[in-house]
C-alpha cells in the first residue's frame, strides 16, 4: 500500500473519530449508569468500516471506544473497561465485512457486536442494579437494548440515505 493512501485511511479514521464524538454530544436521551440515543454518532464509525472494511474499521472503532472512556466512561472492573469501550465499539468494525454486497446488513450486525459486548458487561458487571427479583440477562437486555436499538434505527436511516445518493460507490476503494 502507498504511504500516501495509508495516510490518507488514517486521517479518515481520526476524522471519523472526531465526528463520532461530536455527535455524540448531541443526546437525544441518556440512561443513569451509562449508554444514550445520539444524533447517529455511530454513523461515521459505521461508514468508515464500509469505506475501508473490517480490520481498518475495527482498529478505528477501537479508538473510539477508548477516546469515549477517555471522556466520561463508567468504570467499575479492568475487564468491563474493555467490553464496554474499545471491544464493544471495535465490533462497530464488523460492518466491514459487508461493505460491498450487503452495507445495511453489515450496520445491522456492527450495532449487534457492540451490543453483545455491552449485554456481557452488563450481565457480569452490572447486575447488582438488576431490580430485585429481575434476571441480570432480562436486565442487561432491555438496558443496553433501550439505547442500542434507536441508535441502530437512526445508524440504518441515515447510512440508508447516504447509500441511496451512491456516495460509497464512488469513493475510491484502497
């Protein structure tokens, strides 16, 4: 690969970041122990994965997760730090791999990757805020699915949107 195409992926992937976070501010609702509804701050994460495909998207994904903790993350255990940042935006990475023949399939399974990895967390490390009597699986689930599902909705609408314009198809595939 050319030293300038590398540079280039690069500067996309901290571009990608910077708008991910910038969106990210925009809530449009947020849970008292950590996860919200953004503007699609998913989105440019999600797009670069499908821009450059799986390994670049999960390396800038992983970014991500660890610029977020960086910036207000809920920290309870080493290992939770890791499923509920860098691995559970890392699988954002995973839309990658779907990048030429089925873009919205590949949103699909990104946002479930990041939801797995927030389920595992939850149920191992935060099952202590389950109400009495409740699962720490049916907690974890409708949790992390409370804020995962719209953001999956609002990733596919505008993810949609860009592919309908043919963006994709015209950028330049390194």
């Amino acid at each position: 690969m050319e030293r300038s195409i590398e540079i280039r992926i690069l500067a996309e992937g901290i571009v990608a970041v910077a708008l991910a976070v910038v969106l990210g501010q925009i809530k449009i609702f947020r849970l008292p122990y950590g996860g919200s509804v953004t503007a699609g701050s998913m989105v440019p994460l999600l797009w670069f994965a499908l821009r450059h495909g799986l390994r670049s998207g999960i390396e800038v994904g992983a970014v991500y997760g660890m610029v977020d903790l960086a910036l207000g993350g809920v920290i309870v255990n080493p290992i939770q730090i890791l499923l509920d940042y860098p691995v559970a935006f890392a699988c954002l990475g995973l839309a990658g791999a779907f990048r030429r023949k089925a873009p919205l399939l590949g949103v699909i399974v990104g946002m479930t990757g990041r939801f797995l990895s927030h389920f595992v967390s939850g149920v191992v490390y935060f099952a202590d805020y389950a109400p009495e009597g409740m699962s720490p699986i049916i907690y974890s689930a409708i949790y992390n699915g409370t804020y995962i599902l719209p953001e999956l909705i609002i990733s596919l609408v505008i993810i949609s949107i860009l592919l309908k314009t043919r963006l994709l198809e015209t950028l330049p595939q390194y």
